[in-house]
C-alpha cells in the first residue's frame, strides 16, 4: 500500500527527476570544458632499509622498527630539501629559456627578458647548478632570477605544492608524485627530483662516510702510537731492570733454589754418615798403630792434603757454575790424583807391620776424602742458595710493576683492536655505496 503511494509520487513527479540532473550536467559541462588537462606523474624508491638482502653491514640495528621509521623519515626529509629542489628550478627554467618546446608559456616577467638578461640569468642558473647552491635573496640581481622562476611556477615553494612523497605502507619503498598541466613536464620534474636527490644523498653519504672513515684512521693510528709507546716502556724497564721473562726468571731461580737447597741436605747427611764411619774405623786402631801410620806417610799426607785443598775448591767451583761440564772435568782429573796419592800412600803401608789392616786405612783414607768433599761443599751451597734467595727477592718488587705495564699494553692493545675494526667496518661501508 506504501509502496503504491510512493511510485505514484514519483510518477507524478517524473519531469522534475529528469530535468533536474539534466540541467546539473549541462552546467557542469559549461563550468569545466575550459579547465587544463592534467597529468600525475608517478615513481618508486627502493631504500633498502627494510629488504635484508640489500643489508651487509646493519642488518642488526636497521632490524629494529623505530630504527626503520627514522630512516624513512630522514629519507623523505632529504628528498624534501631546499638544497633538491633548487637544483629541479635551475634545470627547469634552463630548459624552457633555451629549448624550443618548453614545458610552460612564458610568464610576462620572462617575455620582458631581453637577450642580453636572458643570457645574464642562464650564466647564473647553471653556474648554481653546477656548484648546487641556492640563490640569495640578499642580491637584488637573484632575488630578480627568483622571482622569474616563482612566475613560471618552477619556485620551491611552488613546487613543494605539487609533490607528494610518503613511504608505502611498511613496505620498502618510497613514492614520487607530480601532477600538471604537461606530461612531460610531471614525468620530467619527477624523475629529475629523484635523480638530484641521489646525487645529493649520494655526495652526502660518501662525504660523511669520508669524514668518518679519516677520522677512525687518524684515531687508529694514535691508538697504534698509544700501544708501541706503552710497548717500549714495558720493554725498557725489562731491560733496565734486566728481567726480560719475569716468569721463566722466577720458574728457573725458584728451580735453582729447590736443587740446591736438596744437594745441601744430601752433603748434611752424608758428613753425618762419614764422620760416623770415620769413627768406627778409629776405634779399631790402638794408639800405637795410629801414631805408626802417622809417621809412616807423614810426607805422602802432606800431598793428600794439598790435593784436598784442591778438590775443595774445585767443588766449589763446580756448584757455583750451576754443575757445569768444564767445572766437572776440573773436579774428576784433582779426584783421579788424589786416587793416585792414596794408592802410593796404601802401597807404603804394605811393608809395614799393619799390612794386616791394610783395608781398613785404605777405607778410612777414602772416606775421609769424601766427608772433606762434602763439608766442603755445604758452605758453598748455603752461600748459592743466599744468593739466589737474594735474587729471587729482586724480582719481586718488579713482578707488580711489570703487571701495571703489562696491563697498560693489554687496554692500549684492544683499545688499538676495536679502533682498526671500526676503521674496516666504516671502509667496507664507503666501499660498499648506498643502498638507494
């Protein structure tokens, strides 16, 4: 019922629903037919701050999405700067004043130009596009080339207007937007934006890159100058000082002193032992024998005496050049006279009414030879030992010193690392170029 009622409205209206719209597009029609074709023009970057294969040094730190964000926004700030866009005018207006299809008519201001000011100002655009400087305003002579540029549209200002940049979604990628009156010229400004802006980021890039890349070799090589001078100081003292390997030094004195202080021990013990077998031997001659003996080879004794006096020494010697070769030599040929003497002393004995006991002096003979040696070498050794005590002590105070150098060397030494490292790395990264 509703329903009927509705569609006979309309029905009665019906003159009125068609007129109406008709007439809206006539007007339209008559309100537009006289407005400029145009034309948007349209390009991509690929920053390569988000695709991972185009990463080879900052994979870890561009990873992170603030770190993304920051990079696209610097990106578009770059495109955005004054410094690009004035290089887009000079190219522009260079074009449409010596070209014979230019991308715009001429503006009153450019038609007043006579040859002789048009020259004038294609001298200074292309000097300020080859140097990539901006006009200054301050000069009434380019504020003029400004306001000529400002006429044809091809201003900063006018441009900025007309350009849309933003990055696509999360996306790699950055997008380029013009739009006029002339494809050619939407095509042109775009691809030519884009161009000086990878030049521009290019220089940019390549001069921080430079910069940096100097200033870590100049800090690498005080680094390298740090570390030889703290080298050569650790190096001096040893020298100085004559500890060249405090380590082995003290491994080989605390050696020494273990050795000799057991061979000291050994000499103790074994005089004990001699004396008591001196002893016993004694006992088993009367006075009377004793005093025979003595005058028998009172002579032959002085000898053995003497030759005594002479292994003594010579074993001394021996433990002072640490048991040397030349020294053991020297100490066996005294040894082999002295066996000489005591034979020629047992063969006198034979004739004599104590042959019977013959052995036994013989062996009283020998070991007493042998406790002389070994009292003769306990001073000796007490005195090696003091002396490498002493040495020993010596090193001491210079094990602390020597670990405060050595650590100096240890810090200047990584400090010296890390400086080299980061100088690859920043190399590597100029050689590598931009990702763009």
């Amino acid at each position: 019922m509703q329903l009927s009622k509705f569609i006979k409205l309309l029905y009665k209206r019906k003159y009125v629903l068609v007129v109406v719209p008709l007439v809206a597009v006539i007007i339209t029609y008559f309100l537009v037919r006289k407005l400029p074709d145009t034309y948007r023009s349209h390009a991509r970057i690929s920053t390569g701050l988000v695709d991972q294969s185009q990463q080879i040094l900052n994979s870890e730190i561009l990873s992170q999405e603030l770190k993304i964000q920051q990079g696209f926004s610097n990106l578009i700030e770059i495109l955005r700067l004054k410094k690009t866009f004035d290089q887009l005018s000079y190219r522009l207006i260079i074009h449409d004043l010596t070209d014979k299809k230019p991308y715009r008519q001429a503006s009153k201001l450019v038609k007043q130009l006579n040859p002789s000011a048009r020259a004038h100002a294609l001298e200074v655009y292309r000097e300020k596009l080859a140097k990539r400087e901006s006009l200054s305003l301050w000069d009434d002579d380019q504020k003029g080339l400004n306001l000529v540029l400002a006429s044809m549209g091809y201003d900063e200002v006018s441009l900025q207007k007309k350009i849309i940049t933003y990055r696509v979604g999360n996306s790699d990628f950055i997008d380029v937007e013009f739009e006029s009156e002339n494809p050619f010229l939407s095509a042109y400004v775009v691809n030519t934006l884009i161009n000086e802006f990878f030049d521009y980021y290019g220089i940019y890039i390549k001069n921080n890159q430079q910069r940096t890349t100097n200033l870590l070799d100049t800090l690498m090589k005080q680094k390298y100058e740090v570390m030889s001078e703290k080298m050569k100081e650790l190096r001096d003292y040893k020298i100085k000082n004559r500890v060249l390997n405090l380590n082995e030094q003290s491994r080989i004195l605390f050696s020494q002193i273990t050795d000799f202080e057991t061979r000291l021990q050994v000499a103790k013990r074994d005089v004990a032992a001699y004396n008591a077998a001196i002893k016993g031997i004694n006992d088993k001659f009367d006075p009377k024998d004793r005093k025979y003996l003595e005058s028998v080879v009172v002579d032959i004794n002085q000898k053995i005496i003497g030759t005594r006096e002479q292994l003594k020494q010579a074993t001394a010697d021996l433990i002072k050049s640490n048991y040397g070769a030349k020294q053991k030599a020297k100490q066996d040929s005294i040894r082999k006279v002295l066996g000489d003497e005591i034979l020629e002393n047992t063969d006198r004995l034979i004739t004599s009414p104590l042959v019977t006991k013959q052995n036994l002096i013989s062996q009283l003979i020998n070991t007493e030879l042998s406790r002389d040696i070994a009292e003769g070498s306990i001073p000796v050794l007490e005195s090696e030992i003091r002396d490498l005590n002493e040495k020993f002590d010596i090193l001491v105070p210079h094990e602390a010193t020597i670990q405060n150098y050595e650590r100096g060397v240890d810090v200047a030494g990584r400090e010296y690392l890390d400086m080299q490292n980061r100088y690859n790395r920043s190399n590597l990264e100029s050689s590598v170029g931009i990702s763009l």
